[in-house]
C-alpha cells in the first residue's frame, strides 16, 4: 500500500466501539435494511450490498436512512420497533455481518417533512383537508409532510407542512429509544440519528427561519434543538448509557432562502444555521450524549453541498468540518466529494477522525481492497454524475413518480449495474463462445466489450477515429471533469489488461462487410441535431468548443439550455467569458430525470454570475456577431454576441438494419445518458 493512504487503515473509536479503519460508508437512499419507502421488511438486497462492502474492508457501514415511522403516513401501519419479525432476521445477519470485523450503525430518521417529495396527485392531497382523509387509506400526505411549522415544500412550494403536534414529538421520541433499543439486542453496533442535517425534519426544527413555534419546541435555541436532544437522552435511557449514538449533522446550512442556495464563493447572509450558532450547537449536541458528528454542509435548497456534482470542488466541506471539529470531544466525520488522499493527510495531522464516503461504494465494490493492495489505478472512478443514485428527480426537482416503486431506485449506479441489482445484472460464463463485432469504441461500445470477454465470448471492437471514448471525450473536456477523463482513462487500461481486439481508424458503414461474425453490436452513438433556420451553420458544435477548443469570443450564445449548455456556458465562466443562453422551454434543465442536486447548482451558479437567459425564446435567425431571437410574446429582438454553440441536443446514428444477429446500443437507439447506455450494453451483453 502506498504510505500516503496510511492513515485511513489506523482504528478509532466511537463511545466505546473500536472501529478498525477510518473509511465509513455512508448511508444512501435504497439501501437500508428495512426497506425505503415500501413496507418495513428486512430488505436482502440491501443486505448483500452491505455484507459485500464489509467483506471489502470498508470500517463501518451504516444503511440507508430509517425513518422509526413509516415514511408515507399510511393508517395502521406499525412503527419500525414494532415489526419483530423484521428484527429476528436482522439478528442472524449481525451475526454473519461481524465476521468481516466491519461496525454498523442503523440511520434512524425522524421524517421528510416539508422535504418530503410529493407529486402532482399528492400535491393535490396535500392541499384539500377532505380529499386526504378520504385518500388516507393509501397514504396520509399531510402527515408525511409534517414539519416544525407551516413552512413550503421544497418540491412544491404551493404546498404547506402540517406542524407536528406536541403529542406526535413525544410518542416519536419514545420511538428512537425503543427502536434502538431492539437494534442493539439483535447486535447492531449504534445507531445514527438524522439528522440535524440537510434540512430534514429535525433540522427544520432547529432552524429559526424554518420553525415558527410557541411553545417547548420553538423559540429560543435550547427549544429549537430540544427534539434531537430529548431523542438521544431516551436512546441512551432506553438502549444504555454505552449505546454510541451519531448525529448526520451539517455544519452550516449554505441557504439563502427557499428553494435558494448559496454556490461556492457567493457572499450571502445565511438563512438557515450559521457557523456561530453551529460552534454553539455542536457542543450543546455533544454534552446531550451524542457520540460522533458525521458532517457536511447544506439543507434540500442548497442540496449541492450534500450531495455535490461534477461542478464541486473535492473536498467541498472540509474546512467547515474541520473547524467545527474545534467545540466537540466528539470524534468528527467528513462527507462530501471526500479524497482519499487529503483525508489520509487531514487524519494523521489530527483534523479529522474519518472520512465517509458513499457513492465510490457503488461504483467499485473493492476499491478499498484496491488501495490497500497498492491496485489503486484499477479503482473505477465516480464520476459524480448522480444518475443512478439519484435518478428520480425531474423538471425544477419535482419527483417523477408515476408510482410508487418508481421512487425506490436510489442507490444504484450509472456505471455498475450490479450494485443492488445483483441477481439482474450479473456475469454469467458463457457454453457457446461467439465472436463478436462491436462498431464504436464509445463508452457503449466499450462495455460490451469488457461485459463479452467477462463471459467468454471473443468481442473485436471497431472505432473510426484514432482514439477511445467516442462523444464522452467531448463530455468529459471540460476543467470540472477530471473523474470524467479518470474513466476513459480506466477503460482503457481494462480493455487493454483483458486483451480485447481493439481496431481504430476502421469506419463500418455496410454491416455486410463483417463476415466471420456470430452476432454484431451496432454503438455509433449520434449526432448533433439541426434545424433549417437562417445561418444556423454558423453553429459550433460541443466539440468544436470544448475538445478541439476552437477559439471563441467573450460573449459566446447557447442555443439550447439543457445540462449540456448548462455545463459548458459554466466552464466558459471559469475561463472568464460570458455566455448567454436561448431555451424554448419555460426553465433550464427542462428535461426530466436530471438531479436537483445537479440542476440548482448550474441554475444557481448562473444566476449568481448573471448569466442573460431567455427563456420561452427560440432563434429565427444567425447572423454575424448576432442572433434574432422571438420571444414568449411572439415578437423579435437581435442579441449580439461572438459565437454560437449548437444546443439541441442529438440524434442517433445507428449502422444498418437490426436483425436477428444485430444489436443496438448506447445513443444510437435513444439519445439517454451514460446510465443508460451502460445498462443497455449489459442488457444486450447478457443474452448473447
């Protein structure tokens, strides 16, 4: 192992539990043991993911968030301690789970309430008294709404909490004890309550700006924090003293308002909790019994800091975290876009007691292994892309929940499908080896091959250029996306160390041509759409401006305002310039599955540079150094700028017919995203 990980491999204790490394696996929605949103049952799947990691050395696990309360509010459902056949098959696998000599800690949560994701029936529910008592045999949305005060939801803001009664506080309270209580006797090693964090419930109540209240639990600061106080005291009460109990905590709320974050760099006044009152928070949260601060920045209006995107610097919370180290005996944990690296560095110098980590845990289940077998080059890379993990997300952030199952796919990975996926997407070793040919040597093109040869098949890949990748070197030019050119990186050293056929500089226009060939998979990606619009060939492609780096003027125009122009007019403001923005639709980022956490970034941060954006607005014309746009209200205006950057989106370019013999994959059968392109290299891959 190279010395400069060392630290992360010293152990550590939490209360009184040794913990036998510094790397903690964070929790992440879709992988708690007792289900997510679906009824409380002792989920297997999640199961397998966690005793895997364990397997691979990560020191302490801790599932997916449990709210102690059904999450959804549904009539007669039993609360989480109640359910003891769940508990007696938790029992067995602590048992199996221990072997590995990993800790875990159960993340019990109190509720949503006003982040509590909510589509259009439910929005409706939510706001008509009557219409949810008659609904609430399925599900009581204005309980699982309830919130401290009467304040928006943050994914319809039309939408009012319902306060939580003193009684519901109470009988929430009792809860956590016995919970934790019923976790410990089947072997559990602690608990984690959350939060104080990201604007969940209990953070809305400490909050001022989010909690109205007048009596015990409003006010002033010892009321606001009176919740996850009393909620720790009956843990320990009911559990024991000795019980370690950690608190997910951020920092500071980086909000400005609702529905509004402060982006790297801004001034801003803060509208949630500051550091002044965090440093006195934190002490008062330690001196209650809390025994670790897992730690980070942000509530769900500024959902960047805790769960930070590509256009993230590493190590994002760090400083905050470090500093608030400086008022707790407790040991502090960083989450956060984390590197290894500086962690290792940051802990041995006594600034840090962990790291957490959650999404590199999807992506490669044996990346700690790797680190410790000095393999770290073979780590595949996350590249912070949040469409797996988070791909129920659309339009302005509100959920795209056609139904209730829809909402259970957190925690899966855009580059690893088998991650809580394992009994579906699976290598299974071929009986009938078969050669096959592969057109493009995209990221598509390239999973099939790697998939292939893992089966014992004999895949040639065929790429026109000279170079691997395809559209994802474009992707992956910008400054922002070092992970990005990580993963090309790491394809191709895979693809090279399983000694797969590559063939560049050979373009397949007529699949007649491939004799000797068992079964063909077509993955030429697309291309750049167009429109017939006056001068519309004075556009630059992505490429040209950001591979080829075509030199471009101070004001250059996105004619689109998708993720992809987004990004781009983000990295040109990096370079100093000012881009300016032309989208049909009535917001950026329009198009659906696309994280909040990636789309209020980018909208905020273009905002924050004042950016010009004309929305409902479509171009009529391309002329030299301007554009004529048309407005919502159907009239024209010219708008002057140096360049023009084609932002339309793609089309796809499929090669010959599809036959029995023929496959497609990637963008060539629908313009997706790297998710899908890689599930549907698998797709195809399996049944060959």
């Amino acid at each position: 192992m190279d010395e400069k990980y060392s630290a992360l491999f010293t152990p550590w204790k939490i209360g009184n539990v040794e913990i036998k490394n510094r790397i903690v696996q964070c929790s992440m929605g879709g992988t708690s043991l007792f289900g997510w949103l679906e009824p409380n049952h002792f989920d297997k799947e999640a199961a397998y993911h966690l005793l895997n990691r364990a397997q691979n050395n990560v020191g302490l696990i801790l599932p997916g968030m449990q709210c102690v309360r059904d999450t959804l509010g549904i009539p007669g459902r039993k609360w989480l301690w109640q359910n003891d056949r769940m508990f007696k098959e938790l029992k067995p696998f602590m048992e199996e789970f221990h072997k590995t000599g990993a800790k875990l800690f159960i993340q019990l949560a109190a509720g949503f309430g006003r982040s509590m994701a909510i589509n259009n029936w439910m929005t409706v529910l939510a706001k008509n008294d009557t219409l949810n008592k008659l609904a609430s045999p399925i599900v009581d949305v204005q309980y699982s709404c309830a919130s401290a005060s009467a304040t928006p939801n943050r994914w319809s803001e039309d939408v009012k909490s319902r306060p939580m009664t003193v009684d519901e506080i109470h009988e929430m309270v009792e809860a956590f004890g016995k919970t934790a209580k019923k976790l410990r006797e089947a072997g559990v090693d602690g608990v984690e309550i959350h939060a104080v964090h990201e604007g969940y419930l209990l953070d809305q109540f400490t909050i001022a700006n989010m909690n109205y209240r007048t009596d015990q639990y409003g006010g002033s600061f010892e009321n606001r924090y009176r919740f996850p106080v009393e909620i720790v005291q009956e843990i320990k009460k009911q559990a024991g003293a000795d019980f370690p109990v950690s608190l997910r905590y951020s920092v500071v709320s980086k909000t400005k308002g609702w529905g509004k974050g402060a982006v790297p760099g801004e001034e801003f006044v803060e509208f949630g909790r500051d550091m002044e009152e965090s440093e006195k928070a934190i002490k008062y949260l330690t001196d209650a019994g809390y025994d670790m601060f897992n730690c980070d920045n942000g509530t769900y209006d500024a959902w960047y800091w805790a769960h930070p995107p590509q256009y993230m610097p590493d190590n994002c919370n760090l400083e905050y975290v470090e500093h608030i180290k400086n008022f707790t005996t407790a040991p502090v944990v960083c989450a956060g876009r984390m590197d290894p690296v500086k962690a290792a560095e940051e802990i041995a110098a006594g600034r840090l007691d962990a790291v957490a980590i959650a999404r590199q845990n999807l992506v490669d289940p044996e990346w700690v292994n790797k680190i410790m077998e000095g393999r770290q080059d073979e780590i595949k890379p996350c590249i912070r892309c949040h469409n797996g993990c988070f791909n129920f997300a659309k339009y302005k952030g509100t959920p795209n929940l056609q139904s209730l199952d829809d909402s259970l796919h957190l925690a899966r990975c855009a580059l690893t499908p088998s991650t809580m996926q394992h009994n579906r997407y699976k290598i299974v070793p071929t009986k009938n080896p078969k050669k096959v040919a592969i057109i493009g040597a995209g990221i598509g093109g390239l999973e099939c091959a790697l998939v292939l040869k893992q089966r014992g098949h004999h895949p040639v890949v065929f790429e026109k250029t000279n170079e691997l990748g395809g559209l994802f070197i474009t992707a992956s030019a910008m400054s922002f996306k070092e992970n990005d050119k990580e993963l090309i990186e790491w394809y191709k050293r895979e693809v090279k160390k399983q000694g797969i056929d590559i063939r560049l500089n050979s373009e397949i226009t007529d699949l007649n041509t491939l004799k000797g060939y068992d079964e063909i998979i077509v993955a030429t990606g697309s291309v750049p759409r167009t429109m017939p619009i006056p001068g519309f060939g004075k556009c630059l492609t992505f490429t040209e401006l950001l591979k080829d780096k075509v030199p471009v003027g101070d004001k250059v125009l996105f004619f689109g305002g998708g993720q992809s122009s987004c990004e781009a007019a983000y990295e040109l403001i990096l370079q100093g310039k000012h881009p300016i923005i032309v989208e049909y639709a009535p917001d950026l980022i329009a198009a659906q599955a696309t994280c909040l956490a990636n789309t209020s970034f980018l909208r905020d941060m273009l905002e924050y540079k004042q950016v010009p954006v004309y929305l409902n607005s479509t171009i009529t014309e391309f002329g030299d150094g301007y554009v004529m746009v048309k407005g919502k209200d159907g009239k024209e205006f010219k708008v002057e700028c140096d360049n023009v950057v084609n932002g339309i989106g793609f089309v796809p370019t499929p090669v010959g017919e599809k036959k029995a013999h023929v496959h497609r994959v990637g963008d060539c059968v629908a313009i997706g995203n790297l998710r899908t392109v890689i599930w549907r290299a698998w797709d195809v891959c399996m049944k060959i």
